[in-house]
C-alpha cells in the first residue's frame, strides 16, 4: 500500500514515468498491487494488432489475454484497416469503435483501405497516429494507464505513445518487430534521403532514447539499437511463440481443410512437403517453386497454401516451368484449420530473402506453428538464432538455393518414418519449453518492473544521428 501511496504522491507533484526521480517507484508499486490483488491498466498500441475473430497479427492480443486472466486491465489500440487481417472489424460509418474479445478491450480507429506501399498506406498510417490524439479521452477513458506500449512496426506511434504516457505519469514501453526505417531502406531499396525515411530515422531514435524500457522480437537487434540512443540495461528480448491450448486437431481427421485433395496425393504415394503463411518477397518463395523442377521424376510434391501480393505471380510461375504435376498452390486457412492442416503434411518448408536486415534476427511465427505441428523441417534461412539447428528438428539450409531444397526434401523422404517423428518431437519440445505464450507474457510483465536508466528531463540519453 505505501508503494501505491507513493507513487500518487509522485503524481501529484508533476513527475511522470518519462522522468521519474525514483524509478524504483513503479517496481514497489506493481508488486503492491499484485499483494492486493489490484490491476495495472495497460495500453497497447499496435496499428496492426488482430485476435482470433480478425487474424494476424496475433502477439498483441494473446499477451493481453494472458493479462487480463492475471487481473490486469488492457486495452488494445488498433487501425479499422491491416492488410494482414483476414476480416478487419467493421466501423459502421463511425471514427472509432468500442468491442470486447476474450476480455481484452480494443478500440479500433478508422483507418482507409490501401493495396501495396503508396501513398494511400501512409495515408492509413498518419489516421491512425492522430487518432490516437484526437480520439485520446475516448481510448483512456474506461481505464486511465499505467503502462503504455508502442507497438505498431513503424515507429511513428512512439509520439502519441509518448503524450499519453506523460499526460498519466505512465511507464513508456516500445516494442520492436521490425527494424524501421532499416527494412524499408535495405529490403525495400528506399533512399537514407528520402523524406519519408527521415521521418522514420528521427522518430526511432526518439524511441529508443525516451522509453523506460524497449522489448524486441529480434534476438540480435541490441547493438543496432544502442547506436540510437538506447542504453544496454534497456533492452529485453522476447520472441514470438504459439498458443499451446489452441492448438487443436480435428476430432475427425477428415474435417480438417484439404483432406481430400491431400490424402488423394498421400494414396498415390506422394510424398508432401507443406508451406503455410504469407506469399510475400520475403518469404523466398521462388526458389521453393524453382526446387521442383530437381524434384521431377520424384515422387515428392510441394504444396504452398496461403495469401499474399507474390501469389498470383508464383501461380503464373508454376504454369511457365510446367511444374503443375511437382508445385501445387492452395488458398490461405484460417488460423483454427492451421492445426489440422498442418498435419496431413510429411515435412514443411519456411525460407527468407537474403536481406543484410535480417542479420539482426528473426522470430518467425509459422516455424513455432511447424514446430507444434511435430514435422520435419527445411530451415532455409542463414542468420543466427537457429532453433531448428539448436532443437534437431529439420534440416538447415543457404537461403534462396532450390537445389538445397530439393536435396533437403529427398533427404528427409528417405529416412525412415519413426525417425521423421523423432525429429518433429524435438521442435515441439523445444518450442513448447521456449516460445510458449504463457510464459512470453509473464516475461513481458517482469518487464514492466524493470527500473528505467533513461534519466530526467535535461539529462536524457541522446539519439545518436544517423
């Protein structure tokens, strides 16, 4: 009760979380209300934040939703509109809207349409960081915050992030999935110059100079991130993970998605390896295309399922290489089928570009979906923190190498079947032991009880330019 007490003295005499003279408050205070079995009010900004109703992505609402099971408050703040959703919410002609799911709050902000990276996605951007001001009373007003984070993969947000924080002397937290604007500049091709990028420089090194504490997906980002202002006792890595009780077979293997066409294959003696997720530049998906013309006169078929801007081009490119009998492509399952389709595959496949950003790692969310799903696995990725190489359970292959792939499947074929499910039995070991949510998310909270080195107003760490 004295830390509670404390921290309202604190607040009354004008300091805030942004320069908090004792930082050691905020820890006393947490643990106070955890004795008193009271709640801390959490506000999670994610432009692209989804559930199990709308579709990725997920990490937002399955650490809310292990919060709010701990007695805490959280709201999720969110655009009306991702290109990652399957189903976005609809607003019904209004600005912002109010709903609840699983207990988690969110309050969805009107964001337009948009198709690629134009103009009309900076547009759907730049509405939801001012709604955030604009509509601040309306997203606060239920519960006023202790904790907010930003979240959104542009660093943008930080700002608004940052007044709110401030405006309700609350712990700042930003939350790393990508690094902007580095992805842009080196995976996009984008100019250091260009305005848009210069946007994004400054608002990343305000981040990482004026946020308590700076949690990140990307295993090796620190040193990158010290260079912009971050200080190295600030920095805790998180990875992304899978939902152990949500992962659920069908009661009859014949209901799960694809049954017929797969197990038509299967009878015929095909031997399946599966992609499921996003058919984006970055997934490497032309070399997995490109593999089977190396498998021909195998009796080993590919089969890619899911969505994405590099679909309709991978189909065409199929039925060019005359590769129809060895790559077959299927439409994208929702999130509950993943499970069941999963399954009916031998070994599964997940590849990336070779991208100099990527040397700061990855925390991809379909290799702990593989790894559930107990198979075998072609790792076609080169950077460090290889969790198929560290578990056992695939085999590790140079990014972008369809000869690599085709080689890799033949190798996993011939083994025999007791030996592919010992394989698969490791990467759900280690993926359970790892990369389980319900552990991510209380990690995430010991988090917010770190004290913060970012000192007071005048004394600030300062963004190194870049």
């Amino acid at each position: 009760m004295f830390a509670v007490k404390t921290l309202r003295k604190q607040r009354k005499r004008g300091y805030n979380s942004i320069g908090l003279q004792n930082q050691t408050v905020f820890s006393e205070w947490i643990a106070a209300r955890k004795v008193m079995n009271s709640s801390v009010n959490i506000l999670y900004i994610d432009h692209y934040a989804g559930s199990n109703l709308h579709g990725m992505e997920f990490r937002p609402f399955l650490m809310a939703k292990r919060w709010v099971q701990a007695g805490h408050n959280v709201t999720i703040a969110a655009s009306s509109f991702s290109h990652l959703r399957g189903q976005n919410p609809d607003l019904m002609g209004k600005k912002t809207l109010d709903e609840t799911i699983d207990g988690v709050r969110f309050f969805w902000i009107y964001g337009n349409h948009y198709s690629g990276n134009g103009l009309d996605r900076v547009r759907n951007i730049l509405s939801f960081v001012r709604g955030l001001t604009h509509y601040q009373d309306k997203l606060v007003k239920r519960n006023k915050p202790d904790v907010v984070i930003a979240s959104s993969t542009y660093p943008m947000d930080i700002y608004p992030a940052a007044k709110i924080a401030k405006k309700y002397n609350a712990r700042l937290v930003y939350e790393v999935h990508d690094l902007w604007p580095l992805s842009p500049m080196e995976v996009g091709g984008m100019s250091r110059l260009h305005p848009f990028i210069q946007v994004m420089q400054r608002a990343e090194n305000y981040a990482y100079a004026n946020s308590d504490q700076v949690v990140s997906v990307l295993p090796n980002a620190k040193s990158y991130m010290m260079e912009h202002g971050l200080t190295e006792d600030r920095f805790t890595y998180i990875p992304n993970g899978v939902e152990k009780d949500a992962w659920k077979l069908p009661e009859n293997p014949e209901d799960a998605r694809y049954y017929d066409l797969l197990h038509q294959f299967r009878e015929e003696g095909w031997f399946l390896v599966g992609y499921a997720g996003a058919h984006s530049p970055s997934s490497a998906l032309d070399s997995f295309v490109e593999a089977g013309k190396d498998l021909k006169g195998q009796k080993i078929k590919l089969i890619m399922v899911g969505q994405g801007p590099e679909k309709s081009r991978l189909q065409q490119k199929i039925n060019d290489l005359d590769l129809r009998d060895t790559v077959e492509s299927l439409e994208a399952v929702r999130r509950s089928q993943i499970p069941g389709l999963l399954d009916q595959f031998d070994a599964l496949y997940i590849g990336i570009q070779k991208q100099p950003v990527f040397r700061y790692g990855i925390s991809p969310n379909k290799l702990f979906d593989y790894m559930m799903a107990g198979k075998p696995i072609i790792y076609g990725i080169e950077y460090e923190n290889n969790a198929v190489k560290k578990s056992g359970c695939g085999i590790s292959i140079p990014s972008e190498d369809s000869s690599a792939i085709a080689r890799a499947a033949i190798a996993i074929a011939s083994v025999s079947e007791g030996q592919r499910r010992q394989m698969g039995e490791k990467g759900r070991a280690y993926v359970l032991e790892n990369h389980e949510y319900d552990g991510l998310a209380k990690r995430f909270l010991e988090v917010l009880e770190k004290p913060s080195s970012k000192k007071v107003p005048g004394g600030k760490h300062a963004a190194k330019k870049k």
